[in-house]
C-alpha cells in the first residue's frame, strides 16, 4: 500500500456529519422551546433590532422618565384618531354650558324620584344651614335600653333593686325590665354614645326621675338608706348624661333638674352624720352645685313657676358667696320681690355683717328644704357666736344659763354643753363661763354636722316626703 507523502497538503473534506447533526438539533429545540412558550404565555410582541438611536428621542424619554418618578405614573392618553359626531355634539353642548353655568358636578342618569323623600331632605338640608347640624335624639322609650339590660343580666351587673322579685340570691338573677335603670358609664374612646336607641328622650327622663324618688328614694322596705342614695344617685348621673347628650332645654330640663336638686339637697342632709366610707359630702356638693347651676341657666329663658323657690336654695346652700349673692341681685324685680327670696337675701345679709344670732333666728323662718339648704353652715355660725360670747361676756363672775345659750344656738343642752367643751368653754352643771383667753377652735374635721330637730327635722311636720321632692303642685 502506498503512502502519502510527509510533506504534502492535506486533502479538503466536507463537512463532519455529527458536527452538522449537533448544530441542526440545537436549533430545532430553541425553536421547539420558544413554540412551548408561545402556546404557553401567548403570542410574545416582536422585538426589533434596530439599533441607531435618536438623541432627540432619548432625551425626551429621560425627561418622561424623570417625571414619572418625581409626580407619579401619569394617566394613558389615548391616541385614536377616530370621532363620533353624537359623543362630540354633547361634548360642545357640555363645554357650553359649563363656560355658562360654571363648572357643574357629575350628575346621575337616574330620573325616578320620590317626591316625599325629596321634600323631608330638603327640610333637613334647610334645617342644617339654618341651624347646623342637629343634637341626637333619643327613641328608647325604657328607663334602660334593651342591649344594656342583656348585657348587665349575662354579666351579673345588676343591682338588687334591678332584679325580678325573689331572684336576689340566685346565681344567674333575672332583669325586671319594669324596674331596670340605665345606670352611669364613663365615656370611652371608640364608643358612640349618641346612638339615639341607647338615649331616652326628655319625657322618658322625667318619668325615671319620678320612678327613682316614689319607687326607691322613698320606699321604707329599702333598707339601708345609704344603699338607696348610692343607687339613685348613679342612675340620676346617667339621666343628666343623657340630658347633656342631646342638649335637652326649656321646661322639660327643668322639670328634671328641680328634682334632681331637691334629692341631693335632701340627701346632704339626711346623710350628714354617715361616716366618709359610706356617705362623701364633697362628691354629692359637686353633683348639686353643678344641676343648680344648670337650672339656675334654664331659668333665664322663658317663665317657670318654681323659679323663686330655687334662687332662694342656691342662695342659701352657697351662703357668703360673692357670686350667688350678685346673681339674685340681678335677678327681675318681680323675682327678687318672691317672700323666698327676700328672706334667704336677709340670712345672707346676717352672714355677710357676721351676725350670727340674726342669722339663727331668721333661719327658724325658713321652710324644711330651705333649712337642709342653710344645714351645712350652722356648725360655723355657731362657733362664732360662741367666739363673739366668749369676748362679750368674759369675767371670773359672770355665768351664762346653758338653757339660753341652747336656745340662741337652737340646740338641745347636751349638745350645746358639747359644742362648749369643743371650743374651750366652761360649763359647770346648767351654767356657761365665758373668757376669751380659754376660747379655742376645734381641729378641722374633728366636729361632724349633726342632725338639728329644731332648725330641720321638726319643719317637715306632716308634709311627705314625696311632696317635698317633688315640689307643691
């Protein structure tokens, strides 16, 4: 066999068939793969490849970039060219009337309407311009709404003035809706309390009030008394809670508040020698002073046929104040000129010029309501005569009869020898020594009010107690 040549060229061949194979089946699959894909995503959107840029171009999509960035993606415009004569007729027709009218809001392709829905929400609209908008109003015609009974009933927060008769020591106590109260909450953020089926309205107010005093306050099955004023006195808050709410004015608020007053009035009294635990007179004295204020405002505004009878109370309760006193001097001559409050002028006057054996005797004129009013500034008045006494008739000789010293400070002889010992007077059997030098002022809150028969408790007499709470007819 012969061989080539070492130093001859290689001979040319065609191409290598595995080579040629491997190329074609690459291609195939690319071309299998992006088929897949388009069957798969959808037909995909050509791409050119045409490279040559425009400077111009480029520096506007920069700057629509930038935009875009700096203000937000901005709406699509659209670009078809293609009109409708209807769409623009009514286009011109708008652009008219706009250049005319000015510019109007959209308005709606419903033409069917209701004459009697139209009219209340005009009268509501008129109303809120003329008067902005309007105050709550209560549509629960219970003393305690129905959602509030459920929900103090499952969570046995019901009083036993609240309860089903007989029910008092069961472990899951049923609700009487007929004596259930809406008691005093707390406003809490998150919680609506304008809602008007949870708020009574002045007429169902009234009648809670009066379900409070014939029903509880005056009851003599209900037992202890300090129980009973605990309870009436939280649901009497809720009451004004709801009178605040919807702004209640006019006779109706009053016919609320001069009972709420009379109660509290009453009860400093009755509760005055309780202990701090059972009974706090600042809590109960913040409550009243806040309500006659408020009916004292509701009074400058229309006639009221109990007007007298509480200008005379609040210038008795707040005797020496500054305030109260030019209050009643400013009052109508016709209100000044009111027997009531002509003589709670003169006990302020007694006060004012420290005269305080005027003041107890003018104090024996007053009514029983009148004189719980006055009851919390005895102990002071008499002090004071004591001090004045003390000064007046100091001598190693001289000895005062304790039953006239009794009579002047309107107190019986056991306790006038009491308050005598108290402030560092003598008594020696039925006979009172005087001197300034022995004379001392008790340690604040060592002395507690007490009950006075003769300036307080002997002026009720036969009159009940439901007709003083709720005022002469």
């Amino acid at each position: 066999m012969s061989r080539e040549p070492k130093n001859s060229f290689p001979v040319p061949r065609g191409p290598h068939p595995q080579s040629e194979g491997r190329g074609c089946g690459r291609k195939k699959d690319c071309l299998r793969e992006a088929q897949k894909n388009e069957q798969r995503d959808g037909p995909t959107e050509p791409r050119g490849t045409y490279t040559v840029t425009c400077p111009e171009r480029e520096c506007r999509e920069r700057e629509a970039q930038k935009n875009e960035q700096r203000d937000g993606p901005t709406e699509p415009r659209g670009t078809c060219t293609v009109t409708c004569p209807e769409r623009e007729r009514r286009e011109r027709e708008a652009q008219k009337n706009e250049q005319r009218d000015g510019s109007t809001e959209p308005r709606s392709t419903y033409t069917v309407t209701c004459p009697e829905r139209e009219r209340r929400e005009r009268e509501a609209q008129k109303n809120e311009h003329s008067d902005g908008p309007t105050d709550p109003r209560g549509t629960c015609t219970l003393m305690c709404p129905e959602r509030e009974r459920r929900e103090r009933e499952a969570q046995k927060r019901l009083h036993r003035f609240e309860m089903m008769p007989g029910m008092e020591k069961d472990r899951w106590p049923r609700a009487d809706p007929t004596r259930t109260v809406k008691e005093y909450s707390r406003p809490a953020a998150g919680k609506d309390a304008t809602r008007p089926h949870d708020l009574r309205p002045p007429s169902v107010l009234l009648k809670t009030v009066c379900y409070l005093i014939n029903a509880i306050a005056l009851s003599p099955s209900l037992q202890p008394w300090t129980e009973v004023y605990d309870f009436v006195f939280d649901r009497l808050r809720s009451v004004r809670q709801d009178m605040i709410i919807q702004r209640v004015s006019g006779p109706e608020c009053a016919a609320v508040l001069e009972r709420i007053v009379r109660f509290l009035l009453y009860a400093s009294y009755r509760l005055c020698e309780e202990p701090l635990r059972l009974y706090d007179p600042r809590i109960n004295d913040t409550h009243l002073q806040e309500s006659l204020s408020w009916l004292l405002s509701c009074y400058c505004v229309g006639h009221h046929p109990h007007q007298e009878e509480f200008q005379a109370l609040s210038l008795l309760y707040n005797l020496g104040s500054t305030r109260a006193l030019q209050h009643a001097l400013e009052l109508p001559e016709e209100v000044r000129a009111a027997p009531a409050v002509r003589l709670a002028l003169s006990v302020n006057r007694a006060h004012l010029e420290r005269n305080p054996v005027r003041l107890l005797r003018l104090a024996r004129r007053l009514d029983f309501l009148q004189s719980c009013a006055l009851h919390r500034h005895l102990e002071a008045c008499r002090r004071h005569l004591l001090l004045l006494y003390s000064y007046g008739h100091s001598s190693r000789n001289c000895r005062f009869p304790l039953r006239e010293l009794a009579r002047l400070l309107a107190l019986e002889d056991a306790q006038a020898a009491s308050l005598c010992r108290a402030c560092g007077v003598s008594v020696t059997g039925d006979r009172v020594s005087f001197s300034k030098a022995s004379y001392v002022e008790p340690p604040p809150g060592e002395r507690q009010s007490t009950r006075s028969y003769e300036l307080v408790d002997r002026k009720q007499g036969d009159h009940s107690l439901a007709l003083v709470l709720h005022g002469s007819p």
